[in-house]
C-alpha cells in the first residue's frame, strides 16, 4: 500500500471512528485529508484531472441527495465522499460508495430480522465507507 492508500486508509479509519462514537464528522479531519488528497494529485497525478472532478462529483450528488430527503442522508457523508473523490477518481469513488451501501443495507436487514432495531433507525454509515475500502485494498 502506497502513501496514497495509507492517507486513505488513515482518513477513513479516523473517520469511521469519530462517526461510530459521535454521530458525526470531523471538520478539520476533511479539511486536512482533503488538502493531503489534493498535494498528492500534483505530486503523482494517479487519475486526470477530469476523472479526479467527477469523483469530488459523486460526493456532490450525496450532498444533493441529503438535501432533498431533508438530512435523511448525513450531510457529512457527502462532504466525506468529496475527500474520497479527490483520492479515488470516478469510478473507484462509486466503487466505494456502492460498497458502502451494500454493506450497511446488509447490517440494517440483519439488525430489522434480529428484532434489534426498527426501520427507521440512525445508522453511522462511514464505518462501512472504511469496510467498504478495506475489501477495495484487499481484493
């Protein structure tokens, strides 16, 4: 795993970890990770430019989508997804984020089956962003 993978990696964990405790996500943590993510486009250029702005895209549409189900959506798992853009690039960013939520609706189904929980229940969801990337490093 290069230096790239690590930030991400570290990103997420901090990340996941802050959600997972406080239902919520780090300013600083994104502000920083973000400009870590955008030192490393000029110093590798791992994806073009147009493919690193389509996948800050796909944290934009996540805002937009917390906008419109009135926060149903955490704002700050959009503003997450903007970090994992600027790192990921399109593709690899969806990746994530369709892992992400594969993950969580399997978690969800097995909390509803078990009777832990109801349909409506707040879940952190960056924990599973981080599970989600895990198995993208791995595999």
């Amino acid at each position: 795993m290069g230096l790239r993978e690590s930030a991400l990696f570290l990103f997420l964990l901090i990340s996941a970890f802050i959600d997972a405790k406080r239902r919520e996500v780090s300013i600083r943590i994104l502000v920083i990770f973000g400009c870590i993510g955008i030192i490393f486009y000029f110093i590798g250029q791992p994806v073009s430019l147009g493919e690193e702005l389509l996948g800050i895209g796909t944290g934009v549409i996540v805002l937009c989508i917390c906008r419109l189900t009135g926060g149903k959506i955490g704002e700050g798992d959009g503003w997450l997804m903007i970090v994992t853009g600027i790192y990921l690039g399109l593709y690899r960013n969806i990746e994530l984020l369709s892992g992400g939520l594969f993950l969580s609706a399997l978690w969800a189904v097995g909390l509803i089956v078990l009777k832990k929980a109801e349909r409506n229940r707040e879940m952190p969801f960056i924990p599973f962003l981080f599970l989600s990337y895990l198995g993208m490093v791995v595999v």
